[in-house]
C-alpha cells in the first residue's frame, strides 16, 4: 500500500505565498520608512561642511604665502653660508677698527711724549739759565772784587 502525500488544495498554496509575500513587503516598508525617518532626524552637516571647506582654503592661501617667502627657501648650508659671510666682513670691519684704533694710540703716545720732552726741554733751559745768572753774578763780584783790590 502506498500512500500518497497529503496534497493541500493549490488555493490554500497561492493564498500562504501571498501572505508570506504580504509580510515580507510589510517588513520592507517598515523598514524602509525607518530609514526614512533616520535620515529625516540626521542633521543637516552642510553648513558646517561649507565652513571647514573655507578654514581649509584660507589655510592653503596661508601656506602658499609662506611658502613664498624667502626664508623657506634657505637650507641649513646657505644659511651657513650667510653666516660665515658675515662674519668675515665684520671680522674685517673689527680688523680695521682695532688697526684705526692703534694708529690714533700711536700718534697720541707721540704727542704724549713730545709734551714730555718739551717739558723736560724746558726744566733743562731753566736750570741752564739759573747756573749760567748764578755763574754770570759770581764771575761779575770776583771781577769787582779784582777791581777793588787792584785800585786799592
């Protein structure tokens, strides 16, 4: 004996397939209208967006202008460079300031010094002119003296 399965009336199929497909587009729409209303609560990023868009080109503009100026140019070794240049020059400008220096020392030492000679010139004059009165007045009184000795 066989038995054969159960068959269900094909109306009864046809009717679950179309419940099963009401609830599955059920369940889609609910989902997709939670979707919507996510979307709808979400805030409105735009502005916000459009703010950071201009922060952003004023901060390239800004950094272009640096990047044009001359010090962003330089390396360690020019500025290296630009240093020991300058330091020669004003090497060479303390070299002839000190030589300048020593000179103008120079010629006041010798100035110094002739002030001293003068000075001493003039001590050694006096002292000549106070032996040679004292001699002239000790020649004229041992003259006189002869003189008187002699008419005597």
């Amino acid at each position: 004996m066989t038995q054969e399965p159960a068959q269900s009336p094909p109306a009864d199929d046809a009717a679950k397939a179309f419940e099963e497909l009401r609830r599955e587009i059920s369940l889609q729409r609910s989902a997709i209208e939670g979707l919507t209303a996510a979307k709808d609560k979400l805030p409105d990023y735009a502005p916000t967006l459009r703010d950071i868009d201009s922060r952003l080109g004023q901060m390239k503009t800004l950094i272009e202008s640096i990047n044009e100026k001359p010090a962003m140019r330089l390396t360690p070794q020019t500025i290296t460079v630009e240093i020991h240049e300058a330091l020669m020059r004003y090497r060479a400008d303390d070299t002839k300031s000190i030589g300048e220096a020593r000179e103008a020392m120079a010629r006041a030492i010798g100035r110094v010094e002739g002030m001293i000679k003068q000075c001493r010139s003039t001590d050694e004059q006096e002292w000549w002119v106070t032996w040679a009165a004292t001699g002239g007045l000790l020649s004229g009184l041992f003259l006189a003296l002869m003189g008187v000795a002699v008419l005597n």
